[in-house]
C-alpha cells in the first residue's frame, strides 16, 4: 500500500512537472496591442487628399468623391492576419449600410499591392477599393497620424462626408476589428443629410 501511495504522489509530481512544461511551449494569443501613434488630423478637418495605387492597377485619388460620395477610409495593420482577413470581407455582408449613406470604402493597408491583390483574391474579392500605402513606406498613414512605430498602420476607420469634412474617428487595438454596429451608427448619424 505504501508502494502505490509513492508511486502516486511520484507521478502527480511528473504530470504536474510536465503540464508546466507543456504550457510554456503552447502558444498563447498575443496581448492587445494598445495604439502607439498620435493623430494629426481631427474631427472637422478637411482630409488630406491623396492619391494612392489601387490593386485594381489604377491610381484612386482621394478628391474625385468630393461632391459625389462619402469616404470611409479603412486602415488596417497587415494583409494575411487573422482580424484584418475577417474585417475587410465583413464590410462584404454589410455593403447595404455603405449604398445606403452614398459611402465608398476605401481599404488602406502599408503592403505592397502585390501582396493585397494575392490576399483579396484569396478572400473571394471585395466590392471596394484597396490601395497600397507601400511607398513612401506608410506616407498617409503617417500624415493622419496612424503609422505605428512597428511600421504598422494603427486599425483606423475615418469618415469623410461629400465636402471632404473627417466627420468620425474610430481608431482600434489592432487585435480587434471595429465593431460594424458602431460603424453602421456613425454612417446614420454623422452622415446623414
């Protein structure tokens, strides 16, 4: 009886030993990563204009909306990453929202636009323009102050209304996807005519 008494409490120590030992090599999701960057633009600015390449193989220019469309300038961190690979195609299901406040998204990441062409078409395709950020490495990003310091943009979403006015600023920890309520509620409220 003393033998088995040994050989549990002996064993309860190895399995306790190596469940710890396991759990160091088990891969934990990576913390949230709080905003690193400071923006230069605000609520009632007038957006900068740009022009950046699509990976339609044009170039789209900021300014051709003005008096035609809203803008819904959607920056995210990276192609091929878990969040922004649900984000982007959840604005898919949604479209409605976006035709029914006369609102084009415009999809922004610093990737090459090979690297975005790949992961689109990967994804099924997108009914919105994706642009490239790539070169100068991050050049919008960082004038509306969304460049992170890992060379990242920030997960950042900014409405702009048919006058070229920023009416709405959300920016996200870049482990989690803006909430499309909160969105669809900006769309109703900030661009309502």
């Amino acid at each position: 009886m003393k033998f088995l008494r040994v050989a549990l409490i002996v064993f309860f120590v190895m399995f306790a030993l190596r469940a710890e030992a396991v759990l160091d090599n088990i891969y934990q999701p990576p913390q949230l990563k709080p905003v690193d960057s400071e923006l230069k633009v605000k609520v009632g600015d007038l957006a900068p204009d740009f022009t950046l390449p699509c990976i339609c193989g044009e170039n789209i220019t900021l300014s051709d909306f003005r008096n035609k469309k809203n803008v819904m300038l959607s920056f995210i961190p990276a192609a091929w990453t878990p969040v922004c690979s649900d984000q982007w195609p959840g604005y898919n299901i949604a479209r409605h929202f976006f035709d029914d406040s006369e609102t084009i998204i415009l999809g922004i990441s610093v990737d090459s636009t090979a690297t975005l062409h790949a992961w689109v078409d990967a994804m099924g395709g997108l009914w919105f323009p994706v642009l490239s950020d790539f070169w100068p490495h991050g050049g919008l990003a960082n004038e509306m102050g969304v460049l992170r310091s890992d060379g990242m943009a920030e997960r950042a979403v900014f409405l702009i209304d048919k006058q070229g006015e920023i009416v709405f600023i959300h920016v996200e920890d870049i482990n989690r996807r803006p909430p499309l309520e909160m969105l669809v509620n900006a769309l109703h409220n900030q661009l309502a005519d």
